[in-house]
C-alpha cells in the first residue's frame, strides 16, 4: 500500500517507516532492508533487441539499392550473383547491429560510472554513499546541486528549491516546505515532498526516504525514458546526407550504363547485370559500422584517460577547441589544502606541521608576541563554521567534506585544539552554507560566551560587515582595512589561498543573508597552500603547442589567481588579471575585446561564466568550460564541450556537461583533445582509404560499358572485394594510434567540409590508379591469349593488393606511413597477411574458383600485380610528398 506520505506530518512519517531522525538506520537495519527492497536502482528500458537493430542497419538508402539489385539478379535468375547480394547485406546488417550493440552498451556502461552519490545520516554520522545504497527509512541529506536520489519526505528544509521538469514537464522551478499539504494534492503541490531524479537548485534539507526504485514516482514512468545514447556525431550525420545524394548519382550512372549498352546493341540480361556492378561497386557499405567501431574505440580509449564522454559529438567538437576555460581549485590545483600562516590581531604566524599529522607548532613572525589572546577565536571560527567530517581511523585522521574546511580544522588541531570537543559544546542553532555566490559561510552556535555568529570567507566579503577587530588582546578595537588588505594581497601574491574570519555576538535563528548586520568583528586571516598538479604544467604547455589557449576562470582571490597561473604558465609571466566586478562593467563588445586578451578571471561568480563562454564564442572560439557547481550549469550547457569534475562535481554540473572527468584533472581534457583529435584522423583515414575503391569499381564498368568492352570484374567479384577488404583491412585503421604531431596542430576549424581539397584529390588519384592498374594488366593478359577469367583473376588481384599497399599509405593522412611506427599498429600487418592468404586462396583454391569464377595464375602474373599495386602506392607517397612540401613552403613563407 502506498502511504500518503505528503498528507501526514514528519514525525507520523517518521514513526512508519521506524526512522530515527537523530542517528539515521543502523547498518544491521539497512542490510536488513537492502534484502527485502532490492538496491535503490532503476531498471532501464530493456535495450533494443537484436531483430530490430538488424532491421534498422536495412533501413539505409544505399542498401536499399543492393537489396534492389539482388531482386533484379534474381529475376534475371543469376542465382549466384543474388546469393552472394544477400549474403553481404546481411554480413553488413550482423556485423552493423552487433557493433552498434557494442558501442551502445559501452557508452551506457560508461555513463553508469559516473555514479551519483547521496549524502546520508546512518549509525549518528554523515556519509556519502552511492545512491543505489539507499533504502526507506534512511535520512538523506540534500544539498544545492544534487539530484534527489529516492523519493522524499521533507523533514527540515532551509531554502529549498527544485527542478521537478523532469517528472511534471514543469519547467518553473518549486519552492519546497515541510509542512503537510492535503491528501488530493497534484503531484507538483506536495510542497513536502523531492521525488527521485528531480534537480536541487539551491539550499539544503533533510528528507526521509519513503520509496525506492521502481516504488519511486520515477519509477513509474521509467519505462518512457531511454538512457541509450544516440551513436550520431556531425561526421556521420553528414555523412548520411552525403549518402542520400551518392544514391541518386549511382542510380542515375546505373541507367546511363544499361541505356548505352542497349543502344549498343548488348543483352539486356547483360546490361542489367553491368547496372547491378555498378552499383554494388558504387557503394561503401562498410563506412558506417567502420565508423560505429572508430568512434566507440575513441571513447574507450578517452574513458581510460579519465574523460567520459556524455555526448558522442563531443569526441569530434574536443578536436575543434581553441580555448579550454578551467577552474583553478582541484582542476589545476592539487585541492590539497594546508594553512601555514596565519594574521591575526595584527600579527603574523607560521603554523608548522607534517604531512597530515595533527601534532604542530605555531610560530610567532617578525615582531609578534608569542602570546596572542585573538589566536584562539580565530582558530574556533574556523572549527566552529565549518562542515567537514573528521574521524579517527588506525591512529590516522580522514577527513570528508570541502577539502578548504579540512584544512582549518587541521590548523585547528595544530594550534591545540580540542575540535570534537568544542564542537560539542557549541550547539549549532542554525546555518547559511557555502554559497561561491556570496563567498562566505555563517553559523549561529550557543557556547559559554553566549550565542554567536561565527563567519568565514573571501576577505572583501566579510571586511564590509565588519567596524572592529580583535587585538593581540583579545579587545575589539577600530579595524585598519587598509592594513588587512595588504598583508592579505601579500599572501595571495605567493598563491594562497586566504580565508577572512570573524563574530558577532547574539542573533536568533533563523539566519538571512540580508539581515546580518554590519558589526561584526574581524577576528583574522588564515592563509593556506594548495600547491598545483604537477602535470598541469606539462598539460598548459601541450595546449599552448596545439593552437589552444589556456584561460583560468576562478572564485579566488585575484593575486591567488594571478600567482597559480604564473606558476603553471597560464597567460604571461605576470598575468593580467581581470575581476568579476571589472567584467560586470563591460558590455558585451568589450568583453569579447577583453575575452580574446585576459587569460586569469577572478572572483568570477559562477554565472559571470556564461557570459565569458559566450563573448569567446562570437569571437569564433570552439569553448570548453569546466565547471562543478549548480550556478554553472548554464556555461556548461552553453559550451561546446561542458567539462564536469566526477568527483568534487555535482550532478546537476554532470548532467549539463558533454563529458565528465573521473580524476578533475586538467592534464584529463587536454588528453581528451588529443584522443579527439586522433579518432577524427582514424574516420578520415578510413574514408579516405575506402572511397578510391567504390569511385574505381564504379568507373570501371562505365568505362567498359562505355567503350564497348568486356567487363574487367563481375558484380560478384566487386562484392568479394569490398566485403574483404573493408572487414580485413579497413577495420584496422581504426586501432591507428594517435599521431605524435596531433598536438602540435592547430586546432581543426569547425566548418571545415569533411573532405577536404586535398584529400578528395587524394581519392581520385587512388581510385584512377586502381582503374588504371586493373584495365592495363586485364588488357595485357587478354591481349597474352589468356582467358578472359585470366585476366579477371588479375584484375580482382590488382584492386585488392593496390588496397593493400594503398592502406599503408593511409596510416597518416600527411606523413609518409613508415614515420608512424612501422609496427605501431599490429593489426594493419595482421590484416594484410590474412588478406593476402585470402587472396591466394581466390586465386587457386577449387571452391572459390568455383563460386567467384575465378582461375589460378602464374608466377609472372602475380609478379605484375604485386609491382602494379607497389608502384601506385609509390605515385600517392610521392603525391603526399609534394603535399607536405606545399605545405612547408607555404608557412615559412607565411612566417617570412
Ligand atoms: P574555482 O574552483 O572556481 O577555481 P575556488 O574554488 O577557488 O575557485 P570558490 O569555491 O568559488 O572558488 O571560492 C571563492 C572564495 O570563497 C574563496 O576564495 C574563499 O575566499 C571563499 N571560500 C571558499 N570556500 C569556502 C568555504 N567553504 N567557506 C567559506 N568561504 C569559502
């Protein structure tokens, strides 16, 4: 029975489900639960079956052309011709339906591992743990930028607010509240309650788990949604487009042979089955599984360098990027944090200590007294305002929360508090969170001085509420802001990060930001190191090398900013900085001036980042913006490639993004442009490898028909060809790996066509080498007295061995294939070797004489086709010569 969960009070809801607000479930309770239940996830759409996505491979322009000219062989009863039509089109469909399956499962796999996390109240203490976990009765936690894990019955509720679109289609964003509405309520008034899937946009609340999984309003209509990926990127939706206009010039090629023929005076039988070559030859059948395989083995390989891929048009756009916009704060930075030093009634303190040990040591500076009374409260400030965790494991602390309030707890320990103990004895009455919008934190504690407001946060933030400080002894005095801002710019110029402190005496709950008064008393600064990732360096510089600029877009402090950039080679040596404020006052063509300059933004606020995104975009720029927070979920969305962090982010920022990092880290999205940039080389390699056969088999029919002579291959030998030589060879260009100059490329312009010059000159020297390779040696051996069998055997040889040499030829698009790594790739060797045995067995096997009329030849002839495919791999090595030749002169003399 389902409970009217929204029309009784918390306590009654409480008691069902035999919670307990104070503790949450014990583990023994939740293992218990867990049994009964089942895990707290949702059972997707069953994935498509088999049956339908080899359908779905059938419904393709081109191959309704095949299927069209098999029916014809039938009815022409060439009974072979139309097996053999069928039996590739249907190779093509298994081969097209099990990849496409593959890939499916693959990214959704993938997707899975970003897992969402909720936080939870069990055996009296927080935890976050995977949502799955989750079962009825425990006490979730919910916070700005969660995605509500269970469905809920709110119990405490500080400014809640929710995006429910998800569930209703109501796109306006819903207030929450935790008082009962009636029982008939609409699904979108039960104020009391946050259903599974729905998105916290702001505040914080507590909430009992009263379904899970399926039993979750979600649940009910899960049916309707589809988590399956749409294996679709730009290339291959053009590529379709390109597809439907092949089509028609193959039919109408088709109709020009069959109609010249019959004016020549040929059989109709005979024309109808030179129409049917050339349109099988015409086609590329294989290209869309070979990109299908391309692009899951690129996501692969980015999702083991720590980036996966939300969206598969991202893997094409990442090559595309000309500014990466990054967070500094665990993205460039370690996110590792330790406050060494200390301001405080004046006075500058060193505060030591090992590691992450509690033991520590705080050291007087300069002219400061070694008693200082002003110490202590700053130290609780940061004790008490505070959120993070801290237990002790084995003898070792760990610490859980926001890695900048470990940090003050630690100096807390250091400096010789007791933490649990204060904690304890200051009762937290009420709380205003983190917020990088306000960039400050309060709470309300009781304690033996009274009730306080304790504060901490960026400096200007908390210096304005405040007219006194605290002295060395611990008298409140008239505040030198001058002085404060000094030595707070002094310590951000070396890359600190630097916390403001302070208190104000008395105050009722609950808390409003704008009524917090303006007589607070600055108690001091805190100071504290978070050194930058040793590979971002490295990573800045690579970027730098690829035509891509590195632009840092923080919450910091701008001197902090300014000293990280500078140190990892952000910008110049000495960074301009530009504030949010100064960014507020520019409109937006100054801003796309200023955009295109300043590379370190600081005290932005999170949705100053739209705005920065967009002004980069009217200047042309491909953007990708990290981002972790809700507040940057708009940026996200509005880049061309949304970055979140997997593990500081929250869901809300992962569902906006086109690709999320499981490690943070900025060394992960220059990896993933670099992967980007070489799976779009290997779907360009491929095309630019299979399309000179489809353009040469078609020619070579008209060509014969045309001139009135003997068809050099027949429709099934073309089949033979294109089936082997694309599943062989073809497929193993798409294990090329990444060009050790991809890097040092600029970044590859948006618009450009998919085919460029170049390279469409490259497929039509490739293909008219092959027509003329094959038609000279087919002529030379009937002009020998040979059979016309004969010289089709030789034919047949010289497509497939010209494929061979020219696929070497295709293992860089611009360098000659030997620089690659001549065994970088095993695969392309595996698939010549197995082509080639293939092709013996063509040539001089019985049964594959029989069924493809083929006939052994000898010696000499094998000789003729091996040099024939040499020579016309040696004319496209020397085309690509003079190609990169071009292209030097052309930029030194650019350069001059
Ligand atoms: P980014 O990740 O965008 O590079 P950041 O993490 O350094 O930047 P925010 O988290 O937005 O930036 O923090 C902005 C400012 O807010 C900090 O410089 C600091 O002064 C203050 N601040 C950060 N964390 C807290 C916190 N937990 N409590 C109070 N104030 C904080």
């Amino acid at each position: 029975m389902t409970r009217l969960w929204h029309a009784i009070s918390p306590d009654e809801c409480v008691a069902a489900l035999g919670a307990d607000t104070a503790n949450g479930l014990s583990s023994d309770e939740v293992v218990r639960r867990l049994a009964a239940d089942g895990p707290n996830q949702l059972r997707g759409k069953p994935p498509k079956r088999f049956i339908e996505r080899f359908l779905s491979q059938l419904r393709e322009p081109l191959i309704y052309i095949l299927l069209g000219s098999g029916v014809l062989a039938l009815l022409l009863h060439e009974w072979v011709d139309a097996s053999v039509i069928f039996l590739v089109v249907l190779i093509n469909a298994v081969v097209g339906a099990v990849q496409e399956a593959r890939a499916h499962s693959a990214i959704a796999a993938l997707a899975r591992q970003v897992s969402a996390l909720a936080g939870v109240l069990r055996g009296g203490e927080r935890l976050r743990i995977e949502s799955s976990g989750l079962v009825a009765g425990d006490i979730v936690l919910l916070e700005a930028g969660d995605r509500v894990p269970a469905d809920l019955r709110l119990l405490k509720v500080r400014d809640l607010v929710v995006d429910e679109a998800m569930l209703t289609g109501e796109s306006l964003p819903v207030a929450k509240a935790a008082i009962a509405v009636a029982e008939d309520a609409a699904l979108v008034e039960r104020h009391c309650m946050a259903y599974a899937g729905t998105l916290v946009l702001q505040g914080t609340a507590t909430g009992l788990v009263v379904a899970t999984a399926g039993r979750t309003e979600l649940g009910r209509i899960a049916a309707l949604i589809d988590a399956a990926p749409l294996i679709a990127t730009p290339l291959t939706r053009r590529l379709a487009v390109f597809s439907n206009v092949m089509l028609w010039i193959i039919l109408a090629l088709a109709a020009l042979t069959f109609a010249v023929g019959l004016l020549r005076g040929e059989s109709v039988q005979d024309m109808l089955m030179a129409a049917v070559a050339l349109a099988v030859g015409a086609i590329p059948e294989g290209l869309p599984a070979a990109l299908t395989i391309t692009l899951a083995i690129g996501v692969g390989r980015m999702a083991r360098r720590a980036a996966v891929i939300r969206r598969l048009p991202a893997v094409e756009t990442l090559g595309s990027v000309t500014v990466i916009c990054s967070d500094k704060t665990g993205t460039l930075t370690q996110n590792r944090m330790t406050v060494t030093e200390l301001l405080v009634g004046g006075f500058g303190y060193t505060l030591h200590g090992a590691g992450g040990a509690e033991e520590g040591e705080i050291r007087p500076s300069g002219a400061a007294p070694t008693e200082n009374r002003a110490l202590h409260p700053l130290l609780l400030a940061g004790v008490l305002c505070n959120d993070a965790q801290m237990r002790r494991e084995d003898g070792q602390l760990v610490f859980s929360g926001d890695p900048t309030e470990w940090a003050l707890l630690l100096a807390a320990l250091r400096g010789g508090l007791d933490v649990d103990a204060l904690r304890a004895r200051h009762e937290r009455l009420d709380e205003l969170p983190f917020d990088a919008r306000y960039q400050y934190m309060a709470t309300l504690n009781t304690g033996p001085e009274g009730v306080r407001l304790w504060v901490k946060g960026a400096l200007e933030r908390v210096l304005a509420h405040c007219r006194l400080a605290l002295d060395a002894h611990g008298v409140p005095v008239p505040l030198d802001s001058v002085a404060i801002h000094a030595a707070a710019d002094e310590m951000a110029s070396r890359g600190m990060r630097v916390l403001a402190f302070a208190y104000r005496p008395g105050g009722a709950a609950p808390l409003m930001r704008n009524s917090l008064g303006d007589d607070w008393v600055f108690l001091g600064l805190q100071g504290m190191v978070d050194p930058p990732r040793g590979e971002a360096e490295q990573a800045v510089a690579r970027c730098k090398a690829a035509g891509i600029r590195v632009v840092m877009i923080t919450g910091d402090h701008a001197a902090t900013a300014a000293g990280i950039a500078g140190a990892i080679g952000i910008g110049a040596k000495t960074p301009r900085v530009m504030t949010g404020r100064e960014l507020a006052a520019l409109d937006a063509d100054a801003l796309r001036a200023v955009a295109g300059e300043v590379s370190v933004f600081a005290r932005v606020e999170p949705e100053q980042k739209l705005r920065l995104v967009e002004a980069l975009q009217a200047r042309g720029d491909v953007v990708a913006m990290t981002g972790d927070g809700v507040n940057d979920a708009p940026a996200l969305r509005q880049a061309d490639i949304g970055v979140a962090m997997g593990r500081g982010g929250t869901d809300v920022a992962k569902e906006s993004s086109d690709m999320v990092l499981t490690d943070d880290n900025f060394a992960s999205i220059e990896a993933a442009v670099e992967e980007g940039r070489g799976v779009y080389d290997n779907l360009l390699k491929f095309i630019v490898w299979t399309l000179p056969t489809n353009f040469a088999e078609g020619v070579i029919i008209l060509v014969a028909v045309l001139a009135g002579v003997t068809l050099p291959i027949t429709p099934l030998q073309i089949l033979w060809i294109n089936m082997s030589t694309v599943l062989l060879l073809g497929l193993a260009l798409a294990f090329e790996p990444i060009e050790s100059d991809v890097m040092a490329r600029p970044p590859r312009p948006p618009g450009e066509p998919i085919l460029t010059r170049a390279m469409t000159g490259r497929i039509t020297l490739a293909g008219t080498l092959l027509v003329i390779g094959a038609f000279w040696l087919f002529e030379r051996e009937l002009a020998a007295g040979r059979s016309v069998e004969y010289a089709r055997t030789a034919a047949v040889n010289v497509f497939v061995f010209g494929e061979m040499a020219y696929l070497l030829n295709c293992r860089s698009l611009h360098r000659a294939w030997w620089r690659v790594g001549v065994f970088s790739n095993p695969w392309i060797w595996a698939g010549i070797a197995a082509m080639a045995a293939l092709q013996f067995a063509f040539t001089h096997s019985a049964p594959m004489q029989s069924a493809f009329g083929s006939v052994a030849i000898d010696a000499a002839s094998w000789a003729e086709v091996v040099l024939t495919a040499l020579v016309m791999s040696a004319i496209v090595g020397i085309e690509k010569a003079i190609g990169r030749y071009v292209a030097k002169r052309r930029t030194t003399s650019k350069g001059s």
